[in-house]
C-alpha cells in the first residue's frame, strides 16, 4: 500500500493545454476520485500517474519514490479502463491470469488459486472456464477489476469503469467496487464525469476543470462549501447570484440580502450560492391563499424576493420548481406542488455560500 502524490503536473498537446499544475496528494488506502465535465484532464492526469504520459512539468510520486523515467508495467498500478477490453478468445479464468504475466503470484499461491481467490472477490466463483460474451457488461467489468488486481499492485486506477453500463448496473457496480476497495484497503484514483457517483463512492473529491483543479475535500464538504462557482454549479444544482456589496447588505436586482461570513470591502462584487433545497417558501399570503402553512415558514424572511412559477417537475422524493425571478432563472426544490403563480421565497443567511467566480477571476488575470 502507498501514497500518492502529483507535484505541479503540467501537459499539453499542440495547441492543446491538457494539465495546468496539477498538485494532488491521495493517502495510502483512500478512494480519491478526480471529477469534471468531458475534456477537463482526468484521463490525462490518471495516465500520467499510470505511467502512459509523459508530463511537461511536474512529477508523479508513489511513497516518497519519485516515478518519472519508471515504465508503466514497473510502477505496481492495476489499471481498468472504460471499455473493459477483456481477450474475447480467452475464457475468464485465462483473462484474469493475464493480469499475471508480468508479476509473480503474490503470496506464493499458484495461478488457478489466485484467479479463484479474485474471481470470488468480485462475487464471480466458478465463471474460469466462462467465454467473456457470455457475461453482462457489470460481469465483464468485474472479470476486467480482478484482471487489474491480480499481480497485488499498490495502486489502482479507474477510467470511468461503468459508462458503458446502464444507471441501475452502475449503481450496484459501484457499491461492488466500493467494497472491494475498502476490503483491500488499495489506494484508489477513480475517474468519472458523473458527479452524483463521485459523491457516493469517495473518500475524497478533486473537482477539475479545463486542466486545473478546483477543489479537493470530502464529498460532503465540497458540496456544501464550494469554494468557486464552477464547482457550486458542476456539483448538483445551484442557484448562484451576483450582486454588489453596500453596507453590510448585496444588492441583486432590486433586492438585498444579508450573508454571513462577507470577506469583502463595500462596492465590491459579490457571487454567492443557495442550493435549491435551501430556497424556501416565506410569508403568510402564500399560505392563506393555497392553505397549505405546512410549506411555509419565516426562517428565510430576511432574504426574500417574490418569483414566478414556469414549470414543474416531480422528481419522486420532492418537486423541483423552476422560477423566473426578473429573468433570472431560479431553481427550488419543494415538498409540494405549488398552487399559484406567484410565490415569495427566501433563504436563511447561513444557507448562503460566497463563491469565487474562477471564470471572471482568470480572464482578468489573463487580460492583464
Ligand atoms: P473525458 O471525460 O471526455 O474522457 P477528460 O476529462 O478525461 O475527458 P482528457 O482526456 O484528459 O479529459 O483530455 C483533456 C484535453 O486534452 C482535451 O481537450 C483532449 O481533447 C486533449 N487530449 C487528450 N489526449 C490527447 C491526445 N493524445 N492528443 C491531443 N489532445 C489530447
């Protein structure tokens, strides 16, 4: 087992910048996921840990070995990708003894007792003598996890091993490979664009975006206090304002709001977000008129503007309403339908998170 470390990784092709310092350290044992929208430098950045890229700039440390110069079938990485790509002429029990070929057996077992100890790993016993295209595409993915795992390698990498897979097999999927990592206790670098997967499986979360790395913490944290607004809006739904900073209060349209912990100095800009769940229904009227006073309440009466309705959508556990609030779009996730047009909501001062606006921050810089 090992830590991971990437110190200033930095790579282009062409014209193309793909990495832009790249600094990430994962812990021995943890499940650390980089994700982002397509083209933001994930496959790039597990292949230069994998050894499969050379970096421009940066190095790539395993424990406190440095790794550049070290072909990738001498760096102990177990290795799935998307496509599972397992050998359609050889059965299953042969495709995970290829995983063999370049490593002794660990433990001193023989071939057959390690391809049946992974195969029951992956809650596969008894599918060695199986051809690959008799198995699902979860099945398929599982025989390609125990091909990587076979040689024990210190470190394994996951390029988006479910895309193929429909939404209900990738759920299971997921918690499958979730034990089997914890159960190994191997230190992990998943790469997915799917946002809602990287929260449920991680230990810890890198948010890229166009070769950088946004944020890096525990889902939780990163969901709940995003630091920029890319991730406040990559990361589930948000709804973000910017507004201007006068005397304590920021002033959105012709609203002002009161938020807590404003590190800013009057006149100057200010974007914040408040997640659809914590927009909430204030004032009495709305209650009188729809006599439902369950879905109102006072606690967000101080940040409160009124919105139109423009449509609605069941989602199963709650509704989520989209509004227009002056021409902005506003999103509120309600426990019932609502029964008029016209609604005041809010929002509590603590629901509130300050966001840089990386976008705008970095075309100032770069105009410079
Ligand atoms: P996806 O989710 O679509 O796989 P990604 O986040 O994994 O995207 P990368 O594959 O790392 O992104 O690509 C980052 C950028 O580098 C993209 O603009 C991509 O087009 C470019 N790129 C990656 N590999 C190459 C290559 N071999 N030659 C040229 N450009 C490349």
């Amino acid at each position: 087992m090992t830590d991971l470390h990437l110190d200033g990784i930095s790579k282009s092709f062409g014209d193309v910048t793909a990495l832009r310092d790249v600094s990430l350290d994962v812990a021995d044992g943890e499940f650390f996921t980089l994700v982002g929208p397509s083209g933001c430098g994930k496959t790039t950045t597990l292949r230069a840990i994998a050894g499969f890229e050379q970096s421009d700039a940066g190095s790539v440390r395993f424990g406190g070995r440095e790794m550049s110069g070290v072909a990738p079938e001498d760096r102990d990485v177990g290795v799935v990708f998307q496509n599972y790509a397992l050998f359609s002429h050889m059965t299953v029990g042969e495709n995970v003894a290829y995983g063999l070929r370049f490593r002794e057996t660990p433990g001193g077992k023989s071939k057959t007792e390690r391809v049946a100890e992974l195969l029951d790993l992956v809650d596969l016993s008894g599918f060695e003598d199986r051809d690959p295209d008799e198995l699902s595409g979860g099945q398929q993915q599982r025989v390609a996890l125990a091909r990587a795992l076979a040689p024990g390698p210190e470190v394994l990498l996951l390029d988006e091993p479910m895309s193929a897979l429909d939404a209900r097999l990738r759920q299971t999927l997921r918690t499958q490979v979730k034990r089997i990592q914890s159960e190994l206790g191997i230190t992990t670098v998943y790469v997915t664009h799917d946002q809602e997967e990287a929260l449920a499986v991680s230990d810890r979360v890198a948010v890229m975006n166009d070769g950088r790395v946004e944020q890096v913490g525990r889902p939780e944290d990163v969901y709940r206090r995003p630091t920029t607004r890319f991730v406040a809006e990559f990361l589930g739904e948000n709804n973000v304002f910017a507004g201007e900073l006068r005397d304590e209060v920021v002033e959105v349209g012709d609203a002002g709001f009161h938020l807590v912990d404003l590190d800013a100095s009057d006149g100057s800009e200010v974007v914040f977000c408040v997640r659809p769940e914590h927009l909430v229904r204030v004032g009495k009227r709305d209650a009188e008129t729809t006599g439902r006073r369950a879905e109102t309440t006072d606690s967000g009466a101080e940040n409160a503007f009124e919105v139109t309705v423009e449509a609605v959508e069941f989602l199963g556990e709650s509704f989520r309403v989209h509004l227009d609030w002056d021409g902005r779009d506003v999103t509120l996730r309600a426990p019932e339908r609502p029964e008029i047009e016209t609604l005041r909501v809010g929002f509590d001062p603590a629901d509130a998170h300050v966001v840089s606006d990386g976008r705008r921050d970095r075309s100032v810089v770069e105009e410079n």
